[in-house]
C-alpha cells in the first residue's frame, strides 16, 4: 500500500511517497544512523520539578536514564505483571516515582499477548501467552492523581497509542502537556490514515518538531497556548 509521509529531523525535512514498508524501513535505518534514542527520546528540556509520564513503561530503561539525568516527578504506566515487578525492584525506593499498574486507553480489562517489549491487545493469537490487563481513560488518571501539567509524556504502548490520542484530543488537558513524544504502530487495521487523522488534529495545539514515521515522533506545545 503506498503512502505519503513527512520525515523531519534536525535540518531535513521530506514528503515522501512510498509503500509503508519502505517507509518504516527508512525511518527506523535513519533513526538507528542518528543515534536517535540517545539524541532524541533521552535529551529535553527538564529539571527536578518537571512532571514526567511514561505509557507503557515496559521494565524502566528509558525511565531510568530519565531519571538519573533529570530526577523529575515520575510517572510509570505498566499493566504486565512481570515487568511491573521489574519496575518496583528499580524504583520502589524512590519517593518521586509513582508507578501505576495499569494502561491508559479505551477503560476496562483486556487480554494482551506476552511479547516483550511487542506485548499488545491488538495481537494476542492463541499460541501466544496472554494476562488480563486494566485500562484506564486518560482523564480518570488525569483526575486520580492530581495533575496540573506534565512537561513530557512519552507514549509506546503497541497499537493502543491511536486511542489513547483520540481520547486526548478530546480532553480539555490536551494543552497542560507541553512535549508529547509517541511511537504510532502499523499492527492495527487503517494505521497510515489513524496517524494521519490524529497528526492533523494535534497540529491546532502541538507543533511536529520531530517525525520518524512509525518509529518516534514528538510534539511541542504551541507557544501561544
């Protein structure tokens, strides 16, 4: 299926239209040359009182390296036991993570396959080991814990980050995020047109600073707002 996608970063910026395949590839091979977890998802602009949320906080690497460069306030969202237990072996100890064992989405319980960092509701096939998880909608945990603002929110959540998006972009606390960054993913049916949608509708609030397509992607919150 071919596809017209706009890949920026730093001083490039492109429209490009070919097959989505190619089009990850592309991204991924660019990202992975430019040292792009290093460079983009571990370097903002944060200090020891910026609130941090982390969707699908996986066993902690990023929330790690976040941590021991900035301290900030911490929020983890895991709803897999075991990488839960992961997390409160390296964070219990510390007063300024919070770690919530559950995902945020579309609320209620759902069977997700158990594949790592792969681990999703959207492809829990029979000869894959599934657990139940909890969903909860955005601004119940908005509301649940008190948030007036979050300087970063980190989305990787396996096919789920289109709900969740589109819940957020109906919440009045869309414009208390000030940096959004999120990795979209193609194991959900209409993936390129749900990206597109969504990265429409961000732009009235958030402006595309960075744009791996399907790899990572961030989001700044417009000056004015």
């Amino acid at each position: 299926m071919g596809a017209i996608c706009t890949i920026k970063f730093e001083d490039f910026e492109a429209d490009i239209n070919l097959d989505i395949k190619t089009i990850f590839e592309i991204s991924a091979s660019e990202w992975f040359r430019r040292g792009g977890d290093a460079k983009f998802l571990e370097t903002h602009n944060l200090n020891q009182e910026s609130v941090v949320v982390d969707v699908g906080g996986f066993t902690g690497s990023w929330a790690e390296k976040t941590i021991a460069k900035y301290d900030p306030k911490f929020f983890i969202l895991e709803p897999v036991k075991s990488f839960q237990n992961v997390l409160d072996a390296k964070f219990s100890n510390n007063p300024k993570v919070k770690i919530l064992k559950h995902g945020l989405g579309t609320p209620g319980n759902f069977q997700i396959s158990l594949s790592g960092d792969a681990s999703s509701i959207f492809n829990a096939a029979n000869e894959v080991a599934t657990e139940t998880i909890s969903i909860l909608s955005f601004d119940d945990f908005i509301s649940n814990n008190k948030i007036k603002e979050i300087d970063l929110l980190q989305v990787n959540i396996e096919g789920a980050e289109y709900d969740l998006l589109d819940q957020m972009l109906f919440s009045s606390f869309l414009t208390n995020i000030k940096k959004i960054q999120v990795q979209f993913h193609l194991n959900v049916e209409n993936a390129v047109e749900k990206r597109n949608s969504i990265r429409a509708r961000l732009s009235n609030t958030h402006r595309n600073t960075l744009n791996f397509p399907f790899v990572w992607e961030t989001w700044e919150l417009h000056k004015n707002l």
